[in-house]
C-alpha cells in the first residue's frame, strides 16, 4: 500500500504535464511545441506489423504501426506495464512527464503505441476517402489489443517464460481516454484498469452545451465582451471581409465559416486549456474602456493563439482538409474524418446568448464533411452510443476525471457510480486533463500549488489505481479525510515544496502524521482513507 504522501507528491509532479486536445486545432503538435523535444523519456521508434482490417476474415493486409517502449525502471519480471494511448496525431515519442514519475513508483514498463493513419502509422500512402474506411475507433481499440498481445508474448520470449500475464493498466487523456474506458470496456480480460481523464465517451451531434460552458466559464464580464467582439466581426464580413481577415492572420480562410470558426476556437483554447486570464483580461479592459474590441481580439488571437500556443490557420482551411497526400499535416484531415463518420461533437451555437457565431452550426459541420470527403458521408451517432454506451458506458474499474471549466467535460462520464467513480476538479483554471497536466502556474507560485494540493479527489483515483494495477478485489473506505483538511492550507503547501526530496523518500502514512502534527497542523491522528486489498 502506497501512502497519502507519495500522491499528494505524484500530484505535485504532475504540475509539468501538458495534453491537449481538439478542437479542432491539432493537439499533440501543440503539446510537443510546449514540452520540448528534451522532455521524452525516449524517441526511439520501433515497429510491429499490425492487421488492417480487424472485421474481414478475408482480409489478411497488413501495414508497420509504431510503438515506443521504457524499460529503465521496470522491475523485472512481474512489474507493470503501463500503456500510454496515443491519439489524434503524430506520436513522436514517450513524453517525461506523469508516467515516468508512476513507473518510477511502481517498477512500471512504460509503452506507447500510435493510433493507425496518424504519424508515421499509416497504412496507405494517400488518404483519399475510400482508404480511410479502416479509420476508426473500433479497429483501434482491436490494434490496442493485438499489439498488448503482441508486447507481452515478446517480453515473455526475453524473460524466457510461457503463459505469464504482467498487470497491464491503461492511460488517457481526451479521446484517448475515451479509447482508455472503451477498451476496458470491451477487452476486460486484457487490461487491470484504465484512467480515463477528460475522456469523451458521448458521441454528440449538436454539441450546445460546448459553447454554453465558455460563457459560463468566462464570467458575465468577459462573456458580454466576447459576444461583442464575435457581432462586430459579422458586420464587418458584411461590408469588408478580406481587411477584417486579414486582421486576424487569416485570410487564407476563404470560406467564412471556417474563419468564424477558427475565431471560435481562439476563444475557446483559453478555457478548455486553463488560461482564462490570457483572454478575458484584455478584452474586459478594451469593453469597460471603449477600445475597438475586434483589435483587441485580434491581438489575443496573433499573440497567443497563432503564437504562443502555435495553431495553424490551415487547420481551418477546407482546402487544406482535403488534400490526400500523406504528410506532417494530414491529421487535421484524419480526425475531421473520424469527426464526420462517427463521433461528430458538432461545436454549434446554441439558439441564443452563445457566444460562437449562429452561422457555426450542423449545416456548416455537415457542408464541410461533404466538401472534404464527398458523397453522403455523416456522423453515425447514435450507433456509436449504442456500441459503446456513451455516458452510460457499462464498464468497471474505470476512472473518470473532468476539469470543472473544461467544455469537453459534457461529452465524458460525470456521475460516479460504484466500480467507476468520477471526479470533478474544480478550480478557475482547471481545464482539460487537469488531473493529470495541474494547473497553467507555476508550480512555484502560491496559487498554483494550492491549486494542486486541492486535487483530492485526484489521490483517490490514484489510490484506486494500486487496486488495479494488482488485478485484485479491492474496496475504497472512505471517512472525514484529514487529506480534505490539510490539502487546503497554504502553509501545508509551503512545508511540502521546502521539504520536497525528504518527503518523496517517506513511505508511510505514520510518518506523515507525525510530521505533520510536529508543524502543527494536525491536533489528532490523522483518519485514514485507506485502500484495503482483499
């Protein structure tokens, strides 16, 4: 059994963590330009041969899928393998972040595998619509499982044993961690647990209450300033829309939806991604002082958006979608396709007070997957949901976890139940996979680390993990946690950051208490939660 302080200080590490995701900008390139290619635990490629269709008994194509492994701190023989799901987008390598600390912990064999037709994973050279028929979910989830296979046979033959079965334990974040709860859900037998946080397991075509959460997220004051700044640059597209477009470094975006859109996201990435502020305070300003609003957007657009975060305009641009040859580039086309056929989660203004444009609706999702991809192509929603349960998901030893201001947390799991507890983290800037990534400060800054050490519910999920990760039975108590108490104290924070490299070697709760009522902070022994492996 692990002890309260190894968590909270797990959590701390985390503060490092970055994962992004779509909306429609492309995730993991951002994620790479803010980690740096210095913070991988290792690129170094290797390769399996992978089945193409998982469905045909006929079919026997197969195509080289790329995967990474580290094994520095796997305790040979019996230790676990933790799989980190790649998704929507090059993977490039295994990044240094959450899960080298947990494999540190556990003794972990830390894997990664690439999602097929992204990165260097494809299995055609050109990605016309009639070969993207084998891009999809299901025949991911069946790669994730051939290649678990695959990887334990061949850890098997090194270790020179048959039939042993390490402890596997899945990750994800966003529609990987959709992938991460869907494959537990359908493959039970070959995974001990999944963490699947921010994961998006509903399907959703009109997808309202995306756009809802950005006006509650943003507050009255930024909300009304970003409702005017979208109403002015529709006047303005009336009368001159290449000098407004251009304004905003987007001139390319020939078709107006798809600047309007793009403004849209620019808006959006602030919140989903836990930098409310970056935003909302120059716009606010601009409001309250009568300044021209769209230069003050425009601004935060080139500056951060474009900038400092690191979008592309042509992630935008329809004519960028739909070109078919294979390319650093092609994932935008990629997900938009799996976007169009299965999951949709359509961005679309709500009928009143939203803040998007009312011409980003499903006609100009629909228009733009008939543009890029042709035909009668449409998002099979509601047959998605029903193969995999959408928020109903009847799965077990699953943990959800959503970021109270993150939009995405209306398409993931919300309400605990029983064997799939859900937590929601709630703070100003807690975003997308903030469980994992902790808050945009830095971890220096006082708030920023009262921020993390608010992230109870985040111990328990981890506490549930040593459950998983020993494939036994287990049950959670759950009591008037001193963990509630002290997690809130500024001071408690300062003690721990002083005493960072000392704590990290304490192995028991014991000594945590004893520590702990040495400073002060605790008048009795601390109740225990405690996770009781049967």
């Amino acid at each position: 059994m692990r002890s309260v302080v190894d968590w909270i200080l797990l959590t701390v590490s985390l503060s490092l963590l970055s994962t992004v995701h779509h909306s429609f900008a492309n995730p993991r390139t951002v994620f790479q330009s803010l980690s740096g290619s210095d913070k991988y635990l290792t690129t170094d490629e290797l390769w399996f041969n992978q089945t193409l269709d998982h469905y045909s008994p006929y079919d026997h194509r197969r195509f080289r899928q790329r995967y990474y492994e580290y094994l520095d701190y796997f305790r040979a023989p019996d230790g676990p393998i933790f799989l980190l799901i790649c998704g929507e987008s090059s993977c490039n390598g295994i990044a240094n972040d959450y899960i080298s600390v947990l494999a540190k912990k556990f003794g972990a064999a830390v894997v990664s595998l690439e999602h097929r037709y992204y990165g260097k994973s494809s299995p055609f050279d050109s990605l016309v619509t009639e070969n993207l028929r084998y891009l999809s979910s299901k025949q991911a989830l069946f790669d994730l499982a051939v290649f678990r296979q695959y990887y334990q046979d061949a850890l098997n033959h090194k270790l020179n044993r048959t039939n042993v079965e390490n402890p596997w334990f899945f990750f994800g974040v966003s529609y990987p961690g959709a992938l991460s709860a869907w494959f537990r859900l359908k493959f039970p037998h070959l995974t001990c647990g999944s963490l699947a946080s921010s994961a998006v397991v509903l399907s959703v075509y009109n997808f309202t209450e995306f756009d809802r959460q950005i006006g509650e997220s943003a507050g009255p004051e930024c909300k009304a300033a970003l409702q005017e700044a979208t109403r002015l640059v529709e006047e303005r597209l009336e009368s001159n829309k290449i000098a407004v477009k251009m304004l905003f470094g987007a001139d390319e975006l020939e078709i107006d939806g798809d600047f309007l859109y793009f403004l849209a996201d620019a808006a959006v990435i602030a919140f989903q991604y836990g930098n409310p502020d970056v935003l909302c305070t120059p716009l606010v300003k601009a409001n309250k002082a009568g300044e021209n609003l769209v230069d003050a957007y425009a601004k935060y657009v080139k500056e951060y958006y474009l900038g400092s975060f690191g979008v592309s305009v042509q992630t935008y641009n329809q004519k960028h979608l739909k070109e078919t040859a294979l390319t650093e580039d092609s994932s935008d086309r990629l997900w938009w396709f799996q976007v169009c056929t299965e999951v949709a989660y359509f961005q679309v203004a709500s009928s009143n007070d939203s803040i998007r444009s009312s011409k980003v609706d499903a006609r100009y999702h629909l228009d733009l997957c008939k543009n890029v991809f042709g035909g009668d192509i449409y998002p099979e929603v509601d047959a998605t949901n029903i193969y995999y349960g959408g928020t109903k998901i009847a799965g077990s030893k699953i943990v959800f976890t959503n970021g109270s201001q993150d939009p995405w947390r209306h398409a993931s799991k919300q309400i605990s139940t029983p064997d799939m507890p859900s937590y929601l983290i709630s703070c100003h800037n807690c975003g997308h996979g903030t469980d994992l990534r902790g808050c945009p400060q830095s971890p220096l800054n006082l708030e920023g680390i009262h921020c993390l050490f608010s992230y109870y519910t985040s111990i328990k999920v981890w506490y549930l993990g040593i459950g998983f990760l020993q494939c036994q039975n287990f049950e959670f108590l759950e009591t008037d946690v001193a963990a509630r108490i002290f997690l809130s104290s500024h001071d408690f924070t300062k003690l721990v950051v002083m005493h960072f490299d000392k704590l990290l070697d304490s192995i028991s709760v014991q000594n945590l208490e004893l520590s702990l009522k040495h400073h002060g902070f605790l008048s009795q022994a601390m109740p225990r939660t405690a996770l009781l492996l049967k």
